[in-house]
C-alpha cells in the first residue's frame, strides 16, 4: 500500500471516529444541528456536517477568538462572545438565531446550536463527546 492510500485511511478513519460520536451527540441533543471539527495545527477539516460550510471562514473565526474579541462571525452571522479562554468559546446571536460553542485541544470542535438551545447547558455533552472523540483517536493512533 502507498503513503498516500495509507494517508488516505487514515483520515477516513479519524472521520469516521469523529462521526460516530458526533451523530450520538445529535440523536441525545436535538438543539445541536450542525458541527465541524478541523485539526488545531493545520486547519484541515477532519469533519463538517452536511448542513454547514464553514471551511473558508476557520482561520479568521480562530483569530479572532484568540484575541478575544467580543464578537465572532460565522456565515455572515455575528455573535457575541459569551465566555471565551484559550480553549472554550461560548457565543450566542441576540437576534435568536443560534449559539456557538466551540473547544480546542489537538482539534477544534465547533458546535452550532439552533435558537431554543441553551450553549451554557450543552457545553457539558458537547464536552463529553469531545473528550471521547480524542481518547478515540489517541487510541486509533497508538494502534498504527
């Protein structure tokens, strides 16, 4: 097998990973709608929910939480900024159109949450499955 068919593994099965914890997520938090998760170091997208694009806009979403700004934009819609630290981003739109949550560590995840969710309450599964989305993967890698 070649690097790249190698290469080429590897990503479907780190998306597959991320998918699978990702649609539990969905199914137990119906507020949760759509979701992608890009790698910290290289923004690659190692996932993205069909129902949300936001490939061209990670590197100025991922600038302006590390400035903390006061308010972030994702297609075309600005929220502003809850909570933010280093690593957990809490942000919902006045205008009732939705809340961010989004969690760095080796990968970023970002969450969109439709109107009737709570970002503050959610951020506990959200969380969850993030951290088990890692184990996952750190054990996946441990294994090649």
């Amino acid at each position: 097998m070649s690097s790249i068919d190698n290469n080429l593994n590897y990503k479907q099965s780190i998306n597959y990973i991320i998918k699978e914890h990702l649609e539990d997520l969905y199914k137990d938090e119906p507020e949760i709608v759509a979701a992608a998760v890009f790698d910290r170091f290289t923004l690659d997208c190692l996932y993205q929910s069909s129902n949300w694009n936001i490939i061209s806009e990670i590197r100025n979403f991922i600038i302006d939480w590390q400035k903390n700004s006061q308010e972030i934009f994702l297609q075309g819609i600005k929220y502003t900024v809850l909570q933010s630290t280093d690593d957990k981003l809490i942000a919902t739109n006045i205008y009732n159109e939705g809340s961010i949550v989004a969690i760095l560590d080796d990968l970023i995840l970002i969450i969109y949450i439709a109107p009737e969710g709570s970002p503050g309450i959610l951020y506990i599964p959200i969380a969850e499955c993030f951290k088990k989305i890692l184990d996952e993967i750190m054990i996946y890698k441990n294994s090649l």
